[in-house]
C-alpha cells in the first residue's frame, strides 16, 4: 500500500497501491461502471486489460495504480501510464467508478500520472515528450479536470461497429491479390515496413522499431492471426490488416491496424 490520501468529495476512507494481473476482474468492472456512466455501454474487453496489465511499454510497479476502498477493498480507480514503441508521445488513461467515489479520486490519480510522466520524459533521450489523455465526449467532468491539469482538445476519435449478419462483398482492385498473412521473417519485416509508413502522419504517432513492434504483436494475449490479411501486388506487400480477438469474449473480432 502506498499510503492513505486525503478526499475532498468521496465519503470513503481510500488508499493506494500497485496493481496486478489478480486485478484484471476487478479492473474490467470498473472500467464498465466507468464507461456505462459516460456513454451507456461497456467497451473495454478483458483481453484489454489483460493488454494494459502486461505490455512492453509500462510497468505495474510504477506506471501503475489502483485507488482502493480501505475498508471494503473495493477497486476505486485506476491510472496507467504507457508509451508506443518508447517514442516521444505518452499516453495517460484514467479510470473511476463513479458508483463508488468521485472526481477527487480520478483527479489525485491523474497527478500521480502527471508526476511520472515527467519522470519518464526526464529519463528518455528526446528533448520534448508530448502527452496524450483520452475523455469520452461526454464526461464533462472528466474534461474539466483534464483542462484544469494543463490539457486541451487535440482530436476526436470514433469507435466504429458493423454488424455482419451476411457475407461481405469485397472488391480489390485490379492486379492486387489479397492473402493470409504468411509469417516468415521476410514477411515480417515487409508487415511491419507498411504499418509504419501508414501512420507515420497520424496523431502521435511514433515510430516503432521492428524488434519492438513484433516483440509487442508476440505479446499481446489474443492476436488472433488466422484472420491477418496482407494486400499483395507485383510482388511487394502494399497492405495490411491485422485483426485482433480482443472482442472475442463479446462474440465479435477487432480490426486494430
């Protein structure tokens, strides 16, 4: 237990400590309680948390915490702190369950992310780090403590579902033959040569090596690889698309990249 804190708006006598993978349950729930407040719905799936609990580019034992209820030792709250690929662009999310505490929590959550951001930026190489925190459109409060932190809006990103209850109709173009992915070294190197290139515009994009990128693809708890598709013309790999079971558990696939 990192020690008791002080709250201004939560009837709860709370503390903080370190998560671990036993927490993925209870993380998974509290990110639904979270998100059926904002948005009416769960979207977080458990082969995510399980993603947030084991990737390359944080540590639980100190990018992490949990804000805990001392006396029921129920999960309040959740910080992460993560970078893609090591990069200069860092990530801050922020978790509460607004059923069981309030906006103090999430906020003393946020400086304590704030804090080691700066101490990863310290630690790395490039003279400026840029930090990214993501806010559902409609948590205003969530919003207002993130603007009060010294955050402004930068972009707006969509969550897009289709439900296939047919067979889809797929035109690829003439002299492009699309494929299975074909996982031999050669082919890695060309996959990961395309992701890099497409995003390379994108915002916050950072550009990943290849022993990262694959080290992070070999990682991930369901990578779902029997449906990767690779777009092939004259001989040369153009395209990509690499599929994740992440949504596995809700009956549905993950197009991540």
């Amino acid at each position: 237990m990192l020690g008791p804190v002080n709250s201004t708006d939560t009837m709860v006598a709370w503390g903080l400590r370190r998560p671990t993978p036993a927490d993925a349950p209870a993380l998974l729930a509290l990110c639904h309680a979270d998100e059926r407040a904002a948005v009416g719905r769960t979207i977080t799936t458990r082969a995510e948390v399980d993603e947030l609990l084991a990737p390359a580019h944080t540590r639980l034992d100190a990018d992490q915490w949990v804000a805990v209820d001392t006396e029921r030792g129920l999960l309040l709250g959740w910080a992460i702190v993560w970078d893609h690929g090591g990069g200069d662009h860092q990530d801050v999310d922020v978790h509460r369950d607004p059923h069981r505490c309030g906006e103090d929590v999430r906020g003393a959550l946020l400086d304590l992310a704030l804090v080691r951001l700066a101490e990863r930026a310290r630690e790395s190489s490039y003279p400026v780090m840029h930090t990214s925190a993501g806010a559902f459109a409609d948590d205003l409060t969530y919003r207002a403590t993130l603007v009060s932190r010294g955050f402004e809006h930068a972009r707006t990103y969509h969550r897009m579902r289709m439900d296939l209850t047919r067979p889809l109709r797929v035109d690829v173009p003439t002299g492009v033959e699309v494929v299975p992915f074909d996982d031999t070294e050669r082919s890695r190197h060309a996959f990961h040569h395309v992701v890099d290139e497409s995003f390379v515009d994108h915002f916050g994009c950072t550009r990943i090596s290849y022993a990262d990128y694959w080290a992070d693809a070999d990682a991930e708890p369901a990578p779902d690889r029997q449906f990767w598709r690779v777009a092939i013309a004259d001989g040369s790999l153009i395209g990509v698309s690499k599929a994740s079971g992440r949504n596995a558990e809700l009956g549905g696939g993950y197009v991540a990249e």
